[in-house]
C-alpha cells in the first residue's frame, strides 16, 4: 500500500475498526514511514483535544436561525 492508501485508513486504525489483515498492514507502514506516522500521531492528538472539550447544547431556535440566515 502506498501512503495515500494508509493515510486514508487513519482514522478506521485508530478506532480499531479495520479487520486483521489491515490492521497489521497500518501498523508495520507506521513503523516504517515518518511522514505517514507523524500524520497518525497528529491525528491520535487532535482527537484528545476534542474529547477534552466540553459539550453544549445548542439553543432549541438553533436550527430554525441558522436556516433563516442563509435565506437572507
């Protein structure tokens, strides 16, 4: 697989949702590309970023609002 490949399956590694095979294949490229690994980790820190923000409501009109503004 070339790196386009791997990187497209980034995100399905690390939720653990690739198969065996695949998963192995991820792994060893990782191992082997620096390019392709420091995507993954970038990846790995964005998520934890976004787990640690806390999540809010949105207001009951929001989506009412929101469609109005793109009329105008």
């Amino acid at each position: 697989m070339n790196c386009r490949q791997i990187r497209s399956l980034l995100s399905e590694y690390y939720d653990r949702a690739l198969g065996e095979r695949l998963q192995k294949i991820v792994r060893e490229h990782l191992m082997r590309c620096q390019e392709c690994d420091a995507e993954y980790k970038k990846l790995k820190k964005s998520l934890a970023i976004l787990r640690k923000l806390k999540s809010q409501k949105a207001p009951r009109d929001y989506l009412q609002n929101a469609f109005n503004e793109k009329k105008a």
